[in-house]
C-alpha cells in the first residue's frame, strides 16, 4: 500500500541507510501541499529526477496554521500526507511539526536538498547541514500560476 510510504522519524533512519549503502542518493524536499496541483506535481518529478529516492517533508495541521494562518490547511495532515505518498515518484513522506524542516533535515542528512526557484541557495533552510555532510543544494523552476494560495483566491472570488 502507498499509505506504507509514510515513515515515521525513527522508521526513516534504516530505510534512508539502507538507500545510501546501496547506492542511491537521496533527495529531500519538503512543503505543505495543502491542495496538490500541477506545480506540486512538476516540482517533486523533477526533484526526484536529481536522484534515486525522494523524502517529502510535510508540516502538520498544526505547522501550516502558524504559516499560512487560521483558516489553513484545507486538507488535513494525513490526507495531504497519503495523497503524496500515492504519486509513484515519491518514496517516503514524513510529517514535521515545527516551522522549518531545520530538525528533520538534520535526522535525514539527504544527498540533495531541493526547493523552488523561488528560493535562493544561501537562505535554504537546511543548506548548510547537507553542504557540511558533502551534499547538494538545488532548486527547481516551478510551473507558473499554479499555487494553492492562489487557487483558494480563485474558489473564494467565484464563490461571491
């Protein structure tokens, strides 16, 4: 079942060894995909082209409402979480709780560390750890006009 795709941190340590002595480099990245569209889509494919295996960081209910503010996310954690682990370019999925993935990036300790071209390398969160541990930090071109805050202005103005 993909729903096994979703780890916990302690399961994740073994399955990310067990990656890494066979070979594989690991990509992580991470968001709130709070409703999935093309951009998500398009963003973790080619994320996960950069490498063999892709770890997608997802903050809680409780992470996206300190973000995003009250009336977020739309969808709830596992639901957000399950409909990641379903895509077939994605191998494992871990929820985090805090603001950034600073902490979970630091358990993880990917090859790659990917966001949005929206990003700049030297204010990644994360960057330095899998640069200090011989890693890489990249970004990729994301699909224009496609965001989740964007879509929910679209249902609100159509709504009126």
């Amino acid at each position: 079942m993909t729903s096994d795709k979703i780890q916990t941190w302690e399961s994740i340590i073994p399955e990310v060894k067990s990656w890494k002595e066979s070979g594989e480099k690991v990509v992580f990245t991470n968001g709130c995909f709070d409703i999935l569209h093309l951009g998500h889509a398009d963003y973790l494919e080619k994320s996960r082209s950069l490498g063999d295996r892709l770890i997608v960081g997802v903050n809680t209910d409780a992470s996206v409402r300190k973000l995003k503010g009250p009336e977020r996310p739309v969808n709830p954690e596992y639901a957000r979480a399950r409909l990641l682990a379903a895509l077939e370019f994605v191998d494992a999925v871990i929820l985090f709780d805090e603001d950034t993935p600073f902490e979970l990036i630091s358990h993880v300790i990917p090859d790659i560390l990917v966001k949005g071209d929206d990003y700049k390398i030297e204010n990644i969160v994360g960057a330095d750890i899998v640069i200090k541990h011989g890693g890489e930090v990249k970004t990729i071109n994301l699909v224009d006009g496609f965001s989740t805050t964007g879509i929910i202005g679209k249902i609100k103005t159509h709504n009126k």
